[in-house]
C-alpha cells in the first residue's frame, strides 16, 4: 500500500535531503593528529578550545541550525514512520498508511519470515528485508500461482 504523505511532508522530505547534503562531516577535535581518537563527533570542552570558540578555518561545530526540518524528523526517507516489530502481535494496530516495518535484529530467522508473510499480507512496506528472503518469497509467490 502506499503511503498516504500531503504535500508538506513530502517538501519537508526533500528539503531534509536538500540539508544532508550540504551538512558538513562533524568530526571530532585533534581527530585528524590521533587516531585512537576516531572521528565521531564529542563537544569540545577546552577553556581556550578554538573548536569551541568557533574560531575561522575550523571546522563545523554541532549547533542547532543544522537540525532537519520538523515535520521529517523520525521519518523515514520513503517518509512512513518507522516501527521496530519484535513479533506478529505488534502488527496489531499499525497502519499500512502510515508506518513502514524493520524487523528487530534479535528476531530469528523462523519467526522473521512468519512476520514478514504476515506484514505483507497487511501490505506493508518492510524496510530491512534481506536478498535470501526476497527470494523465498518469490519462490513461494510462484510455487502459489502455479
């Protein structure tokens, strides 16, 4: 089923997309002098930090004006809201229209294909289905029709 989006989600979709690219990489301070440091980003909190002080020629520092806009955030990029399902009874109440499926990673692959057959039958979208599941699934739409 497709998802119901009006028209300001779907501008405040492509202006989130807009924003990613042009969002520049936050990387953590001296992580370019020490790698055990590693580039994910820590505020700096130095008392003559010049990353703090946002001083010329350093780089970008995370603030606020960076954020997404509102009505996008905690959407996913097709623009459902995103549920994590554990088992079938978490299907209950959800709406195709609105919400798009990943299947926790602590699911097993049994009861992930009984979710999986049991969400598509609800038609919805499932986000983190994997290559040898789209393919059982195919064998078994074939094996069905035939």
């Amino acid at each position: 089923m497709k998802l119901k989006l009006d028209d300001e989600v779907l501008r405040a979709l492509e202006l989130r997309n807009e924003m990613n690219r042009k969002r520049p990489d936050f990387i953590r301070q001296e992580a370019h002098r020490f790698k055990r440091l590693g580039e994910k980003w820590r505020a700096p909190r130095g008392p003559r930090s010049k990353l703090r002080l946002k001083k010329k020629g350093k780089p970008a520092v995370v603030e606020a004006g960076y954020r997404g806009p509102r009505l996008a955030r905690g959407l996913h990029p097709c623009g459902g809201k995103e549920v994590i399902i554990h088992n079938l009874k978490e299907l209950e109440g959800l709406d195709p229209s609105v919400h798009v499926i990943r299947i926790a990673a602590s699911v097993g692959k049994k009861k992930r294909l009984e979710i999986i057959k049991k969400a598509l039958s609800l038609n919805f979208k499932i986000v983190n289905l994997r290559l040898d599941e789209k393919e059982l699934l195919q064998k078994e739409l074939l094996q069905g029709g035939s």
